[in-house]
C-alpha cells in the first residue's frame, strides 16, 4: 500500500460567479472565466500524483529517486490547497455569496462532499493498491464549509492556529486509541463504518491514512489566499515571499532539529518508520526514513510529507503557495508560456477524471506496487491522460466526472 494518494479538486468544473473584479486603473481584469493560473497549478499536481503511484521508487536513490520525492506528499499538499481555494470560487470569491444564492452554493459543496465520500469509500472497497484520498477529501470540505464567509485575515490565522495545534492534538488521539476496545463499538454506531467495512468515521478524521485532523490546514491557506486579489503585483509578491518563508520554516526546522534538538535522531533511530528504507536524517524533507509510528514523540519534530506534523503542514503549505504564484504569474506575464502549457492547464481542469483514470490505469495494468513502475510506464500514464484532456476539451467545457457532478447538484437549486 502507498500513502502517496492525492487530493483532486473535485470543486472543479464550478464556474467563478460572472462578476469580474476590475484592477483599480481599470484596465484589465483580474480574472477572466477560470483562473488559468490555478488550473495549471493542479495539472502540475496531476502530475506530482501521477509520478508518486506509478513512477519509480524514491528509496531506489539516484536523480531519479530524488526528483521523485519531491512529488510525493507535495503533490497531495497542492491538491488540498486549491481545494480551499475552489470552496471559495464557489461559495464567492471576493466577497462571499449571501441570502438564497448564498445557501445553494453551500448546498451544492455539501452534495460533492457526500458524493466523495460514497465514491472514496466504494473504490476502497474494491482493494486498489492506492490509499484512497477522496472520502477523506468529502469530510475536509464539511469541516472547513462553516468558515467560509470570513475575511482573508481569519482565514489566515485559522490555518495557522490549525497547523500548529491539530498536528500535536491527532498525536494524542491516536496515541489514545486501543484498536481492540473501539474497533466493535465504531462498527455498530458508525452508519458509515456499517457500509463499508471500514473504521468510518472514524479512520477518516483520526487514523487514516490522510487524517481530516491534520489537512485542513492546507484547506484554509487555500481559502485564505483565494480571498485576495491575485492580480495585484504587491500581493503576489507577499505570497511567493510567505510561501519561500514558510517551506524554509517548515523544512529548515526540522532539518535543524534533527541535527540539533538532542535525543530527536537517536529516538526516530531507534523506533523506526513505518516501512521506512532511508536514514532518518533525511526525514526533514522525505518519507524514505519511512511514516511515523507513534511510539515516539521525535516524530513529531520530522518534515517528511506524510508524517501529518505541524513542520510538515508548514513546508507543504509553502510550497503550495509558491507554485500557485509561480503559475499564476508565468501564464498572466508569458503569453507564449501559457500557449505551451495550455495541455497541462487542460488536464488541471479535469483533476477528478484523472485521479479516477489513474486508478483505472493501475488496475488494468495490474500495477500492485506503488511506487515502483519503470519511467517509461509513468511517461505513458502522462501522456494519455494529456492526450484525454487535450481531446475532450475540445468539444466540452469540463470534463466527464466534473459535469456528472455539476450536473448531481443541480438539486440545489431547490433550496430555497
């Protein structure tokens, strides 16, 4: 099993309400139709998903394994921030949707995170060798939908407040949790775990593989910078600068604890990772050294993508941040930029048929160790969902997954 699964942006396919904020000359909008921008960003993290399952293994060393870590977790960690970011396109970017129309786009938020959850749960069920991120992702979009009306500001400071408290608290929990005492109370009260077979509920805020406990984090940095005025020069500015200061905070601390912090090395030594191959000096930046086991509090001091820490949630988050600038940036400043990669932007807007065409792909090749395919198998993986998304976008506005989802919300047009 592989907890390299990422997040896709199933708020895709949700149109950026039809008023377009004028720059203060009034010379040029800040948006046009969707934000290119964002969509390039998420087909980078198609991308980053895609060399995570199928290209080859990190632990194997190299260029190669190296440029292959990089996409493991980060990728996941892009995916949850532009899915705050897409909560707000549709609930209201600048200025947040109110009376009716207010409550059918909060509505129709709530109908794509019931519909993750029963489509992450099934396809779990069917034993793919991939952690399955999308449940998960349903229950992140509930937790965050409350704060959605707040200002960039307090956007800001609950992703802060989250990422700093959350990481320590889900430590706790799970530390807390006797799997012989809770398992058979879970499976009789939880209608979700009577379903599907799972902990429910349960596995996914406390001890899944991607616990809601610690992502929503990413989710409200998301939001938070989806409230600001991306065509602004100061304003980008100030985010590539915080997302540079946050992936030094993030990575830079646990790289100096690691090195300095006593008893922090000899401990992660000590206990181990969770199938962990690498040193644990490399834990700062790599989830080689393996996952945490929660024998040892040093975990907790690690910046490896998938250790749910507060210095991981930190680093990711800057990271997130600074390629979403860097995206938006190079497509608004680099006309023939965004020509080149107008294939990626086109795979960006179609981020849940992707995610389930990978899973399909992995099936049908019969793929059961991931990471760990040859780089022509990834290569191949790329190129026909390009190819797919290059298609289909030339004869439809989203696609197939994203419109049977627009289309399933429909209904909340009936709230009144």
């Amino acid at each position: 099993m592989t907890q390299n699964a990422s997040l896709p942006n199933f708020a895709a396919g949700t149109q950026i309400e039809p008023t377009v904020p004028v720059s203060p000359a009034g010379t040029r909008p800040a948006q046009l139709g969707r934000l290119v921008g964002v969509d390039l960003a998420r087909g980078l993290a198609v991308f980053g998903m895609y060399a995570a399952h199928v290209g080859p293994d990190p632990s194997s060393g190299g260029v190669t394994g190296h440029v292959m870590e990089l996409f493991h977790g980060r990728a996941s960690a892009l995916f949850a921030f532009l899915a705050g970011f897409s909560i707000i396109l549709m609930t209201g970017r600048r200025v947040p949707k109110t009376g009716r129309e207010g409550r059918q786009a909060v509505a129709k938020v709530l109908i794509r995170a019931v519909l993750l959850v029963a489509l992450g749960t099934w396809l779990t069920s069917t034993g793919t060798p991939v952690e399955v991120i999308l449940a998960y992702y349903g229950l992140c979009f509930v937790l965050v939908l409350p704060f959605h009306r707040l200002r960039a500001g307090a956007l800001a400071a609950i992703a802060a407040g989250t990422a700093l408290v959350l990481p320590q608290l889900l430590y706790v929990v799970q530390r807390s949790i006797d799997d012989d005492s809770w398992a058979e109370t879970v499976t009789h009260n939880d209608p979700l775990a009577l379903v599907s077979g799972t902990d429910g509920f349960v596995e996914l805020m406390f001890t899944g593989s991607y616990p809601a406990l610690a992502w929503v984090p990413f989710l409200f940095a998301g939001m938070a910078v989806a409230r600001l005025d991306l065509a602004a020069t100061a304003v980008r500015i100030r985010l590539a600068a915080t997302g540079i200061a946050l992936a030094v905070l993030g990575y830079g601390g646990s790289w100096l604890a690691l090195h300095l912090v006593p008893g922090v090395s000899s401990a992660l030594a000590a206990g181990g990772g969770e199938d962990g191959s690498g040193s644990v000096m490399s834990a700062w930046w790599s989830d080689t050294a393996g996952y945490p086991t929660g024998d040892s509090a040093a975990w907790l001091w690690v910046a490896s993508p998938h250790s749910e820490t507060t210095l991981s949630v930190v680093g990711n988050t800057g990271v997130a941040i600074a390629v979403l600038v860097g995206c938006v940036i190079a497509v608004d400043a680099l006309p023939r930029f965004r020509r080149l990669t107008a294939p990626v932007v086109a795979v960006g807007t179609m981020s849940l048929t992707a995610y389930v065409l990978h899973l399909a792909g992995i099936w049908a090749l019969g793929i059961e160790e991931l990471p760990g395919s040859p780089l022509h198998v990834l290569f191949g993986f790329l190129v026909a969902v390009t190819v797919f998304a290059v298609v289909w976008s030339r004869f439809f506005r989203r696609g197939p997954l994203e419109r049977l989802m627009g289309d399933t919300t429909r209904i909340a047009r009936w709230v009144k």
